[in-house]
C-alpha cells in the first residue's frame, strides 16, 4: 500500500503534460484536415487524454486519410470504433468524478466507500448517455436516418462495448481505491488522474474483443 505519493506526483505531471500536448497536436491537424465523420474530430483528442502519444501513433496509422491506401484491416477498424467507445466513457468519467468532489460530497458525511460507490454510479451513467450520443453521431450520418432507429441502434450498439470498458476501468479504480493507495486519491491530485489514464488503457483492453465481436455480428458499424 503506497502512502508517500510525492514521488509519483512528478510522474503523473509528466504523464498529464504529455497526454495534453498529444490531445493539442491533434486538435490542431483535425482543424486543419477535419475527419469525414466529424464526431471523430472529438474521439482523437479525447483518446489523447489517456492514451498520450499513442494516440497520436493510432491516428496516424488508422485515421489519417491521407495515409489510406485501402480498407484498413479489421483489426485496426476495432480499434477505432473502441476509441469511439471510450472517449464517451473518458468524458463522462471526469465530468463525473470532478463534479462528486468539487459538490462536496466528502464534507457531508459520505464514507470513503460511500463515495467510491457515488464515483462508480455517476461514472457509469455519464458514460453511458455520451457513449449513446456518440454512438448515435456515426450511426444517423453513416445510414442517413435521424430520429429513434439510430437511437436505438446506437444503445445496441453500444451498451455492451461502453460497460466492457468501464469493467476494466472500474476494476482499476476498486485496486487503487481498496488495496494500493492510503490515503485515498482525490480528482485534485495529478496523481488521480494518472492512475485514471491507465484504467481507462485497460477499459479500452476490456472493450477491444467485445468491439470485436459487435462489429464482426454487424451490431455495430465498422469505423
């Protein structure tokens, strides 16, 4: 159990600055050469927040269209449709986590596990509303079709992939919060946030074969 976390706070500054940069440089190349399906101008740059530079490498090799020189592999159709899913979850996850601090739950008599619960069940349900609204945002445009099909397209498309994800991301979060931190990390601390980056890398190892699976069923579009 780790109780001195200066040493990893300079770690997780580094890992967050790199993350920022990554998100920035992408930013700036979607302005300029904006996505064909434009809900991906956003899944990069948010992709960037917890994967850094690699995301950068995965935009290059997968998103870029002035790379492609034919169908990409089905492989590499995956793994974008799960940055699409996890930038939903990404989103949500801090919108959530920053709002049950900054309301201050803590100073209300809520239990450490009280608000690990409290973290759990807004994360899930932010998530889960964005991931529909991205899932929608491909779906209508790709088949032309607005309204309640592509609604409930994208909720069969998506609820399976986006709780595959959070089950990585929530495991890791039930370690830090049980086993490996004392006192407990706060979404004040860089620290926080760094360990959030590597639970969001493996919600997206989590959701990657249930991608797999949704898009090789044809329940979910090939990105």
């Amino acid at each position: 159990m780790v109780r001195d976390t200066s040493w990893l706070t300079w770690f997780a500054w580094l890992a967050l600055a790199g993350a920022f940069a990554s998100a920035g440089w992408l930013i700036t190349e979607l302005i300029r050469r904006p996505q064909r399906m434009w809900i991906m101008n956003v899944v990069w740059p948010v992709t960037a927040l917890y994967m850094g530079p690699f995301a950068i490498w995965a935009f290059r090799t997968m998103g870029d269209a002035r790379k492609a020189s034919g169908p990409r592999p089905f492989w590499q159709k995956t793994f974008v449709g799960t940055t699409h899913c996890g930038s939903g979850c990404t989103l949500g996850d801090i919108i959530a986590d920053f709002t049950i601090f900054y309301a201050g739950l803590a100073f209300f008599g809520v239990t450490a596990t009280g608000m690990f619960l409290t973290y759990l069940t807004l994360d899930y349900v932010l998530a889960y509303l964005l991931g529909i609204a991205f899932q929608y945002l491909s779906i209508a445009p790709m088949r032309a079709v607005w309204g309640w099909p592509s609604v409930w397209a994208a909720i069969k498309a998506d609820t399976l992939s986006l709780t595959a994800f959070e089950i990585g991301l929530f495991g890791w979060m039930a370690l830090m919060h049980f086993v490996l931190f004392r006192p407990h990390l706060e979404p004040n601390q860089a620290a926080y946030w760094f360990m959030m980056q590597i639970g969001m890398c493996i919600g997206f190892l989590t959701s990657y074969p249930m991608n797999w699976w949704l898009v090789s069923k044809g329940i979910k579009e090939s990105m």
